[in-house]
C-alpha cells in the first residue's frame, strides 16, 4: 500500500495545533515550530512575524552545502516572500520532518527487512521506519526529493490564508490576490505580510493546496543589477564570523575537557598518573570512560596539557588494525572469497577465455575525511535533563546515544544543531554525544569536549579500503566486447547502519556486517555504456578495520575503477578517448551532453601522448528512484610532475543536475566536489601501525594548499529532469581524471589511490597498456611486460 507525499503533514492548526504524520499512522504531534511574541507558526515549516520576517524551519545540518539557503529558497518562492526578511530556524527533532526518501535507499540495509518492500519512499515501511526513527539525516543527498514538494504545499497553504485576510479587508476574491515581495496585492492596494499574519492565523488554508505553476528553477545564474537575488543567508555570518559552530559555544561555569581514546580494537583503558595532571595549573578532574580517558581544566590548555601529562595507557581486547594486514585480507577475499553477482548482462565469462584479454588490478587505502573543524560538543547537565549542543548528521540518533550514556530517556535529551565546519559523512559519528554526555553528569558543570587533531584521526571511521581486479577484450567492431570486475571491500555502509540505529560500537558494527554485501557501499560498479557481456562481482572482506562514510561513497570508487580501465582499453585499441567513450553510450544522452559540453570547455585536444589531459565520466542514481532522475558529469583535468609531486593546472567539468534549484550553491558544490576530489586522489590517505594511524596531522593528509587550486571551469545542461543533489557528484570523477592525465603526460600508469606523488616522474619512453597476466589459452611470449602497480607506500607491486 501506498501513500502520497502530500499525506505526510496532512494538516497543521496555526499556532500550535497538530499534525498527524502519516494516515495509516494516526499518530499527532504538536507542530515542531515554535512560535515567539509576536510571531504566528502556521505549519511545521513556516512562521511569519507582525515585523513581517518569514522564518523557516531547516531539517538538515549546515556543513557548508547551502541547506539553510536552499530549503528557504524553495518556501520563499512558492510564499512570495522578500528574501530580504527570510530566516532561518534548526528544526527540532520531530516525525514532521521525517526522510523517507533517506528510509527507502537506505532499505537494503535493514537487515531482516524486506527492501523490495520499503525501497520507494512512497512505500508504507520505509514511512513507517522514517517516522519511528525521526529520520532526519543529512545524507546522500536526499534532501530536495525529500522536501521539496512538502515545503511548497506549506507556502502554498500560508500564501493562500494571507490571501484571504487581505481580501476579507478588500471585500474581494482571495483567488485575485498575488503574493508578491512580501506583500499580498490586488490592483493598486498591497498589505505586507506581518500585517496580515495574525489575521491570516485565525483561517484554515484550502486543501488541497494550490501550488504556483512552476517548482523553483535557476538554470542561469539569477542577478539583478549583478548581484545575486538569492544571495547565501548563511554567508555574512560565516564572514564576520559570528556563525555558531561546535566549538563556538560558552555556558555560565562552563569548563573543558581533553579526551584520549585506544585504538579501534576494543581497547579498554589500563592505567594513568593523575598526580602528575594536578601540577597543571587549571586541572579539575578526570573522568574515565570504557575505552576513553577525559581530562576537565579550566581552559582548553590545562585539560590538554593534564591529559598529556597523565599518560593514558591502553590494552586492546583484538587485534589491532595494520596497513599491510587489511591490504592481504583485501587480496585474499579478492581471490578467494565468494562472490555475489550484483549484475550480469550475455556471456562475459565465455567471451573472456580467448586472447587478447586485458586485466588491471586497483585499490584504494583507507582514507580520512579531512575536516577543519575536529570533533566537538558542548553538554549540561541540570536536574535529570540534558542539553547537547553538536554538528549530527543524524540528531535523533546523536541524541538516543546520549541519552543511553546518562540513563534517561530521549525525550529528557535537547540537541540544539549547530553547523559543522566540513563533515564529508564525519559527523555520522556520534561517539562525542555519549562521551560529553558522561563527563557533564560526572562533574555537574557544563564542558565543553573537544577533540585534538591527533584524536580525531585516531576515532576516525574511514573511508573502507577496497581491492578491485577487471579482465576486458575488444571486439571486432573496435569497443569492448566484454567487462568482468570483482571488487574486494567490507560493508561500510551497513556498519554506518548499525551504529545509527542498533547502537552498537564501531568494532561491534564491523563485526556484525562481516561476511555481508554491501548493496549500498558497492553500488554503482556497473559501467554507463552498453557492453553486450557484463559481469560485476563483489566479495566481503574482513579487514578488521571499522569503516564508515565518505563523501563519493561507493560512486567514487566505481568510477575510480571504471574510467581508469576504460582509459586503458582505448590506449589497447589505439582509439582516443572521447569518442570511443561516445560510441559505447548507447542511449544515454544526458551523458553524452557532457562529454560533449567538456570537450568543449575542457579544450580536449585528445588526450594523447604529452598532452597533459585526462578525461572520465560519470553517471549517479537518484536516491529518491525518480523517473528520468540522477545526475551524470564528465571532467577533464590537465596535470603533469611538478616540484610538489603532481601540478594539476586546471580542471573543467560539465554536469546535468536536472532542474537546478539554486545556481550559485550547485557550481559552489560542484567546485567544492572537484577540490575535494582532487584531495582525495592526491591525499587524505591513511596508513596504520599496530593500530595507530601515522598520518596524526592535517599536513600529513597531504592535502593541496589554496596557493596551488588549479583553475576550475563549470558548465551545466539545461534540464528539466528531477533535481539531483550535486553534493557528491563534483568528487567522484576527478581522481581517474587525474590518473589518465598522468598517464599521457609521463608515460606511467598509477591504479592506486591516494596517487603516490614521489613516484609521479616522466618514464624514459611512453609505455603502451598491456596485459597485466596472460589468460588460458596465451601465451607468454605474446604477452610484453606489463606496466608496474605503485602502491601507496611507494612500493611497486606484480599485477
């Protein structure tokens, strides 16, 4: 059984009525939007003041992908509102805001769930779920198909009784009343909202609501006198620095606190010199924790500087995670693990035992996330009830691990969202909310938890490392006349589930998700051309390393594998790039329009030998399973060896997003994407010794520094296919990119990411792609010496 969107919030009394959730579910709830003196909540979305600001709630967290604009770009233009009197209100953890679009993709994951069952967001299941969770995550772009169509039913209702009002003054028709400006107008006469809003209170808007022809579209950038008509509102605060983040936070009597943690191996904390922390002026107290030692000070310093000279000690309850261990437990399962056929197309296996197969292996190290901001929280404590103050992805959830840390109830919790100075999947982490919940209730001050640089990357949950091996041969006709790929990696996605929703450890999730596929972190593996023989495989792989989310996700490292191996087998059948790419799309032209849009703002030149460029392409499923949806993008980068290992010069992508709600923020996002990428490919990589990680510092992310931002060009299609959130899509083309670049400036192949630059130098000569073994059935005379695989650790590895 189905339901529409429009009965999510089927009705909502002004000023504090309720709202029933779903109909099959007749659960109220009082409407989430507080209203203050003077101002009226008409629904769970919007409220006007008499000053005639319109305030709109925001369900997602602000960590620099424009939610606080986007979302009340949508009301604003649907209401009629002055974007000069548009606010912006956190929404409170309520079922009103939940995401079943979230729900249904991530249905595959819900272990004795039926996913054909709740993988629609329409689907009964995947509202249920969404609701009982108070999903509210910021997460795989799913925020526009999630509220969009609520949002312009709420403006749509309040327009409509601020219409009424000013008719019953007018003695007219509310149907010939606009809402234009902040103002209702018929004719010659005009009311502003504020005017109208307590009158407007006081009616029920019709139902079902009449929305404006149009859904918001800015397929152009939108100016008027060159400046932007909706300019970012979280953008002055960010620049006078008066935008609230983590950290930022100060409470009456509020004190610090300075956190160690053992490793990810069940670690349990085994001893610590206290009298040496109270020589520290400024030291208060310790609080211990299972697997966590907590220093509190006066100031930040003295937590830090007790907590140093503590010396916390740790014994680990497993074994401890290692580079070269995961990276043998990844070839292991990859040889020897049993696969699970996620897509099949002829007969790739018959079609690949003859001669001419060619076969390159891949991988991808586990990598960190990166953020400016490290992890922090600030917590009180007072009379049975707690307040937290954090960046969460997913706030519920943050709250339900706090609350269970402390002995109360969710309900006795209050997270007050504050934006995250970056997150890139981070802060779907929420070990912080239970460890500052326990250090506040210990102490009975307010604190303030933060953690150091070396911590934060010793807690992190990483991207999950993977191992990909892909066998191809070219037909007669000149493209690929077979593809078989096996990918070796653990399932990410499913431990992230886990710790959101069953509360479990970062050590009890991996363990949990062991020897389980992983539909949504190995997606997307299947390339967008139309190849008669198709084979993907994938294979679980315990590598005792709890994992977690990255921005790109599995996109980034299908597209890795994808576009790296289709580069190399153009290079095999001596074709250039671009065109051979076109002729195996097949019927996909929005892909098309990209590489030709690159192409041309790219200036591809063919990509040849000494030419410095490097193309690949893309195509990303809509979340929400929309007819026509997904977005789909092709890049070009030009990079050669440089004195730092690798100068990129410039990168140009083209994309199609659908109908673009906001212009700005979609090239920010993309532009943001493309850097991101690039560190990725370049950096964020992170190595482990008895389960510590090396790279301690934000220098050893290796990250690019502002000085050397290559030039970046942005170009989108005009499309009126369903909006697609360009928040992952900018990333995840950008590092095969780079490697074919590479490849036709310096002759060298490079399978490996993060990309090691020391090993980025010109070759003597350039080198033709060849088969990496030879197959059954050749032999080893035809088969030339192949190109060597750099490891990460500058290491050369037998392909």
């Amino acid at each position: 059984m189905k339901l529409s969107r429009r009965k999510l919030l089927v009705g909502a009394a002004a000023g504090g009525g309720l709202i029933a959730a779903y109909a099959l579910l007749p659960r109220d709830y009082p409407v989430p939007l507080p209203a203050g003196e003077g101002e009226n909540a008409f629904n769970a979305w919007i409220k006007i003041a008499r000053t005639g600001v319109v305030t709109v709630a925001v369900p997602q967290l602000e960590m620099g992908q424009g939610a606080t604009t986007i979302i009340p770009r949508i009301a604003a233009e649907e209401l009629g509102a002055d974007w000069r009197q548009v606010a912006v209100e956190p929404a409170a953890i309520s079922p009103a805001y939940a995401d079943p679009v979230l729900a249904a993709h991530w249905a595959g994951l819900r272990g004795t769930w039926l996913p054909s069952f709740a993988d629609d967001p329409d689907d009964f299941l995947a509202k249920n779920f969404a609701s009982q969770t108070r999903l509210m995550a910021t997460a795989a772009g799913t925020g526009i198909a999630a509220y969009e169509m609520a949002i312009r039913e709420a403006a749509a209702g309040v327009r409509a009784v601020l219409a009424m009002a000013a008719a019953e003054r007018w003695g007219v028709a509310f149907e010939e009343c606009e809402a234009q400006a902040g103002f209702i107008v018929h004719g010659e006469k005009e009311l502003r909202f504020g005017e109208l809003a307590d009158d407007a209170a006081l009616l029920s808007p019709p139902s079902p609501a009449v929305l404006r022809p149009d859904p918001p579209s800015d397929n152009m950038p939108d100016l008027v006198d060159g400046a932007a008509v909706y300019p970012r509102l979280d953008g002055p605060s960010k620049v006078d620095g008066s935008f609230r983040f983590a950290g930022d936070i100060r409470l009456p009597e509020m004190v610090h606190a300075a956190i160690a943690h053992g490793p990810l191996a069940s670690a349990t904390l085994s001893g610590f010199n206290e009298t040496a922390a109270r020589t520290v002026t400024g030291y208060i107290a310790r609080v211990e924790g299972k697997g966590w030692l907590a220093a509190i000070g006066s100031s930040r310093w003295a937590a830090e500087k007790a907590l140093e000279r503590m010396k916390p000690q740790f014994k680990a309850g497993r074994e401890l995670p290692d580079s070269a261990a995961i990276m043998a437990a990844l070839d292991n399962a990859l040889e020897n693990g049993e696969p699970e056929v996620l897509s099949e197309v002829g007969q790739s296996d018959v079609a690949l035992e003859g001669l001419g197969v060619y076969e390159a292996r891949y991988t991808m190290a586990p990598a960190l996330h990166g953020t400016i901001e490290t992890t922090s929280a600030t917590a009180r404590f007072t009379d049975g009830r707690l307040e937290l103050w954090m960046a969460a992805q997913a706030p519920e959830q943050a709250r339900e691990e706090a609350a269970a840390a402390v002995g109360l109830t969710p309900d006795k919790v209050v997270l007050y969202p504050v934006g995250a100075g970056g997150s890139f999947d981070a802060r779907l982490d929420h070990r912080i909310a239970r460890e500052v919940a326990a250090i506040t209730k210990a102490i009975k001050r307010p604190v303030q938890l933060s953690y150091s640089r070396r911590q934060e990357h010793l807690t992190a949950l990483p991207r999950p490392p993977m191992v990909a091996k892909v066998r191809g041969i070219i037909g007669p006709n000149g493209t690929i006349h077979a593809w078989h790929a096996r990918t070796a990696a653990q399932a990410g996605a499913r431990e992230m589930f886990a710790r959101l929703f069953d509360g479990q450890t970062p050590e009890e999730a991996h363990d949990a998700a062991a020897g389980l596929i992983d539909p949504a972190n190995l997606s997307g593996m299947a390339p967008p051309y139309a190849i008669p023989n198709l084979k993907i495989e994938s294979v679980s792989a315990e590598t005792n390393l709890p994992a977690g989310r990255m921005r790109g996700n599995a996109e980034a490292r299908a597209c890795f594998v994808t576009e790296s191996f289709l580069d190399e087998m153009a290079r095999q059948a001596g074709e250039e790039p671009l065109g051979w790419r076109i002729a195996m799309l097949g019927n996909n032209p929005r892909l098309f329009e990209c590489l030709q849009g690159v192409a041309q703002l790219g200036e591809w030149d063919g990509g040849s030998d000494g030419s410095a460029q490097g193309l690949a392409c893309w195509q990303m499923p809509d979340p929400a399973g929309q007819e026509g949806g997904g977005g789909t993008i092709a890049v070009i980068v030009r990079a050669r060896p440089g004195e730092n290992g690798v100068d990129v010069s410039s990168i140009s992508a083209w994309c199609d997003i659908g109908r673009i709600v906001h212009y700005d923020i979609a090239a920010q996002q993309i532009e943001g994407g493309l850097i991101f990428g690039l560190n990725a490919a370049l950096g964020l990589g992170v190595t482990y010794d008895s389960g510590m990680p090396r790279e301690r510092t934000l220098a050893d992310l290796r990250l690019n520094p502002l000085g050397r931002t290559p030039e970046i060009s942005v170009g989108f299609a005009q499309s009126d296919a369903p909006p697609f959130d360009p928040g992952e899509l900018g990333m995840v083309a950008v590092a095969p990119a780079l490697c074919n670049a590479l490849r036709s400036a310096t002759g060298n192949r490079f399978r490996d990411l993060p990309i090691p630059v020391g090993q980025v130098t010109l070759a003597p000569a350039p080198v033709a792609e060849t088969p990496a073994t030879p197959t059954d059935g050749e032999s080893e005379a035809a088969v030339p010496e192949p190109e060597p695989s750099v490891l990460p650790d500058g290491s050369v590895a037998e392909d």
